[in-house]
C-alpha cells in the first residue's frame, strides 16, 4: 500500500514531545523541523493518531511541496497535485494561508490562486463545471516559507485540544495539549502521587488522569477527516474500537488537586466527570499555606496566575513562597512550575535543575523543573 505523508504540528519547544508520542504509536520515518514533524504512514495513521497524539496541535495531510517565486509557478504546480484523490465532487472545501520570507507575500492572493486551481483540478476529474460543497469539509492550507509551497489538508478540524471534555473553564486557562506535555516532560507516572495545587479547572490533573488510564484523548470528539471516503468509516470504527480496548481501568491513579477559589473546583470536578476520569483526582477547596501533603516521592505540576494576565506582584511572590515552604524543601518531590515571570528562581530560592522554554497561547513561558529524589524500587 501506497503510503502519505502527514504533518504533526505542535507549539514552538514541544517537538520532542510529539515525536516521542508518534515514536510509541509505531511511527518511525519521522523529520523534525520547528513547529511539526512530518512522517511517513499508511491513511490509518490519520484516525489513530488524531485520536492518540497529546500534544500535536493538528494533523495535517501533506499533498505536496514545491517552490513557487510568482503566481504562475503556484497555479500550474497546485493544479498538477492529487487532490482528486481526496477532495470528493460534492466536497466543501476553503483554502487558507501563510507566508513567510517569500516572494508571493499577497496570502489572499495565493489562497485565490490555490482555490482556482484545485477547482480547475476537480473540473477535470469530475467533468462538470458547478460544484454543489455540500458533501465533507476540506480546509487546504498553503504554507509559504522561503519561497517553499507546502500544501496540506487539514484532517484535524477543530485543534486537537479541544477534547470535548472542558465545558467551563476560569480565566486564562492552559491548553489541553500543553498540560499534557507537562506531565509528559515531568518524572511523573501512574506509580506516584501527582499534585497540582492551583488546578483551576483542572486541566493538568486531568491530562495526567487520562495519561495514567491510558484514555485517547479524542475518543470523545469528531474530526473533519471522519467524512472522508478515501478515509472511510471502517478505519475510524477500528480505530475508536482499539483505543476503548486500550483504556487500562485497573490500576489506582493517585492524583490530588486543589484551588483556593472554590468556583473553580467546582469546574474542575465537573471537567473531570465529562472526561471520565473523576474517579482518579481528589479535589479540594484549600489554599496554598493550608495545603499539606503527608506523603514522600510525590510531583507537583503546577500554572500559577501570571502577573501580566491576572495575579498582583505580592500574590504572586506568596505564591513562590508557599511552593518552597510546602513542597521545596521535600526533596523527595519533584516540582514543575510553568511561569512567564522570569523572577521565578530568584523568589523562589532556587535553580531549577532544567528550564525549558514553551509559549502558552502567544505567550513566552519557562518551565521550571526542579528534581526530587527517584522512589525506591519495590
């Protein structure tokens, strides 16, 4: 069988995360580049890894890539690539853009361009000159860098952090995807007590519940790709099938998480419960200086409120202060803090052992990972 390409993208910093996630799913022709990876796979790539990647933002079907330095070179090239092989006569398709360092800088323009092109394409496939689009949604994305076209189709839809789960959610919440690469980047297992104290609506708890149960985090949403005929209901079942058979109920997840605003708990919980997984995280109402843990070997993951977003200065610093006191002076635990104040250590009392620069939305964060002693082994 004839193999695609695909393209993972992922937020800025998380690259290593998401080729580890297409590594364990069995894919192993992959090309890191900022911002994606691209790999080669069979078209049941496209069900399974929607369904599985965490932190990808979208998987992209790559048609094709060339150099395009005037319109003529983007019309003549678009219109050569297989898109009969994918966008079906009664397909609703609309073509969006970027450009970067690129000669053809007009986006409208080359989204005018690549739109007449797939048409004349489709023409000729289908022989008819009218095109009802009322049949599965096609988003075609063309992507200039550098005088480089990358033409893709979204298989994807709405952004793979939208789990479905998250039906409220207080201000400035983390992203799905981005939680759940901070639990992958943590020494974090389904072994350990896993803290958040500041959970808001709960999103790192939550992650880190569907990661210890092994739950796909699409297994409750839909994506444009489901539609497809050249996809086809058949692959998508099986995969659906596979991931509920994969679900591990079994073992006990041990995970705290709390907040003093009591609003916010009550997100939390309601969260958790659409997400399947309240029966894995023990909520509580409680603020930092309250909050003790009586336990040994524990990793607390945690987003306190950024100064330019919501907290005040002195807020925050009792924030840092309370971290240190209550869990930094433990050193069997591991703390993971992620924070755009670039104070962090100095209030907190300590380098962290690893910084790692990620964005949050379009804003630039460190994460601060500080390692506590491993467990012994049983």
């Amino acid at each position: 069988m004839e193999k695609i390409e695909l393209i993972a993208t992922t937020t800025f910093g998380l690259e290593a995360v998401v080729k580890r996630e297409l590594f364990e799913l069995g894919y192993t022709e992959l090309e890191v580049e900022n911002g994606r990876i691209t790999f080669k796979a069979d078209v049941d790539a496209i069900p399974r890894t929607n369904l599985w990647l965490r932190s990808a933002d979208r998987v992209l079907l790559k048609v094709g890539e060339f150099n395009a330095r005037n319109f003529e070179d983007l019309f003549e090239k678009t219109k050569a690539l297989p898109w009969d092989d994918w966008i079906t006569e009664d397909g609703k398709f609309t073509v969006i853009g970027k450009s970067i360092k690129s000669k053809l800088y007009s986006v409208p323009d080359c989204q005018a361009i690549v739109k007449k092109a797939i048409v004349e394409k489709l023409k000729e496939k289908y022989q008819t000159e009218w095109f009802e689009e009322t049949g599965a949604e096609f988003t075609v994305q063309v992507s200039l860098l550098k005088d480089t076209a990358t033409l893709t189709i979204d298989t994807s839809g709405v952004g793979l952090h939208k789990r479905g789960y998250r039906k409220s959610a207080v201000e400035a919440p983390l992203k799905e995807t981005l939680a759940a690469a901070l639990v992958q980047l943590s020494f974090w297992n389904k072994e350990r007590l896993l803290l958040d104290p500041l959970c808001g609506s709960g999103t790192i708890p939550i992650e880190a519940a569907l990661i210890g149960r092994n739950i796909a985090p699409g297994l409750n949403r839909s994506f444009a790709s489901e539609q497809w005929p050249r996809v086809g209901k058949e692959l998508w079942k099986q995969a659906r099938l596979e991931a509920f058979e994969a679900v591990d109920q079994d073992n006990e997840i041990n995970i705290m998480a709390s907040d003093i605003d009591s609003k916010a708990v009550e997100l939390a919980e309601e969260n958790a419960i659409e997400a399947g997984v309240d029966d894995c995280i023990e909520f509580s109402c409680s603020g930092l200086e309250d909050l003790r843990v009586n336990k040994d070997y524990g990793v607390l993951i945690c987003n306190p409120p950024y100064g330019e977003r919501i907290g005040q200065d002195e807020e925050l610093r009792s924030i840092y202060a309370e971290l240190k006191k209550g869990f930094g002076k433990n050193k069997t635990w591991s703390v993971y803090v992620i924070t755009s104040d670039d104070r962090f250590e100095n209030i907190y009392g300590s380098i962290a052992d690893r910084k790692r620069k990620l964005y949050n939305g379009r804003i630039k964060v460190n994460y601060y990972q500080f390692f506590g002693a491993r467990p012994p082994i049983k």
